[in-house]
C-alpha cells in the first residue's frame, strides 16, 4: 500500500515509505516534478485564487493585447473601459500584463475602483503592471481560467491575439453549453473583430457548424458606453 494506492508485481516502485521520503533530506528532488506534487501545487492555486477573490463582488474581465502600445487608440479605449466599469460599479479583472490589459487596470485604478489581475507564468513576461492593486500569479491556465469565468460577470474583449482569442473562444464556448449562463460578451473594434465575424457568418455559419443564436451570444460595437450598459444589464437581469 502507498497511501490510497495498491502497488503489485511489476507496479511496485521501492520499499521506502512517504514519510522516510519527506523527511530524507538527502534524497533526489525528482519528487518536486512528479504529477502526485503537480496536484498540490493545483490545488493550492485554487485555494489562493478562491480566497483571494471571494470577496470581489461584481466584476468585469477585460482582455486584449500584451503588445498594444501606450501611443496606440487600443490603448486609450482599454482605459476608458476600466475606468467605465468602476463608475458603473464593478470590479476590473484582466491577465495583469501589459498591453490592454495594463490599460484596462489604469484606468479602473485611477477612477478609484478595485483592479485585479491574475497573471501567468510565461518566458516572456515577468510580472503585473504597475495598476494591479491585488495580483495573483499562476503556474497553470486552466486554474487561472478557472478564477475568469468565475469571478467576472462578463467579459470585454479588446483587440488582442492568440491569448485574447482562447479566452473569448472559451468563454463563448461555455455559454453555448450553458456551463455559465446570464455572461455577456462584447467585443470592442469593429475593424478589428469585423473579418472575424464575416468568417464566422459567411464560413462556420454557412455550413452550419453552429447557429444563428451561437453568433448572438456576441455584440461587436467600438462604444464604451454600449459594452458597459450590457454589463449593467445582466446585472441587474440577475439580481
């Protein structure tokens, strides 16, 4: 027996107990990257996020790019989102990397709101942004997609990439599959986001790979105030 776990014949490893192996300091560390470890280090991002953000209250999570420039228009609108959720009463979520995402989160700071990110591990990026007044760093995506969905009312996709687009794919994907339900989603830049509704009007819908109430799950619109009103909206629609 090792714990839960019957070993037999071939499936037994050594002889050494869990505790001898704990308190052996001399052993190999090849434990620290084994799945049975992987699963507590799991467990405890779920319990950090849970704890962290139990107490948020209503919260919007806004995406778009890691590259967008500060000079840029995308920039300028990702804060005028933050900083409109916060008047409207919300709580601002992003990834907590630059871009968008550090707009979004000044402007939600600098309007006096509660501005969150919930970063991820990646070789590329090393840190929140400088706006992020409570910050949670993850190892793993899904625990931190976990915390998106379940703590944010809605989501406001700005221009982004391929990060931007598996949050909004996901999030729609679960609103079809009714895994969240009442969960607006808009998506700010109609230049940006026109071609990819095209496609999916004129290729995915065509051949009917989903359905004319799968696209309405979508409103594409470059009006701040018309993404914060449906925000509004499902608030209240819920309450």
């Amino acid at each position: 027996m090792r714990g839960p776990v019957v070993e037999r014949r071939g499936q037994v490893r050594d002889g050494s107990t869990t505790d001898e192996r704990l308190l052996d300091s001399r052993g190999p560390t090849d434990w620290l990257h084994s799945d049975t470890w992987r699963v507590m280090r799991i467990q405890a991002e779920f319990v950090e996020g849970f704890g962290a953000l139990a107490e948020l209250g209503p919260a919007i999570a806004v995406f778009g790019s890691a590259r967008t420039q500060p000079d840029h228009p995308h920039y300028a609108m990702g804060e005028d989102v933050g900083r409109r959720l916060v008047e409207a009463g919300f709580a601002v979520i992003t990834g907590g990397g630059p871009g968008a995402m550090e707009a979004a989160n000044k402007g939600a700071c600098e309007a006096g709101g509660v501005s969150v990110g919930l970063g991820i591990e990646l070789p590329f990026e090393s840190g929140l942004n400088q706006w992020v007044d409570k910050g949670i760093n993850f190892r793993y995506f899904f625990a931190r997609k976990t915390m998106f969905v379940k703590y944010s009312q809605g989501f406001v996709v700005l221009p982004g990439g391929l990060g931007t687009f598996d949050e909004l794919f996901e999030a729609l994907t679960l609103v079809q599959t009714r895994k969240v339900t009442s969960f607006p989603i808009v998506l700010l830049g109609t230049a940006y986001w026109g071609g990819l509704m095209d496609w999916l009007r004129g290729t995915v819908l065509a051949e009917g790979k989903v359905s004319p109430a799968d696209l309405d799950m979508m409103v594409v619109t470059d009006d701040v105030d018309e993404a914060v009103a449906m925000m509004v909206a499902a608030r209240e629609a819920s309450s």
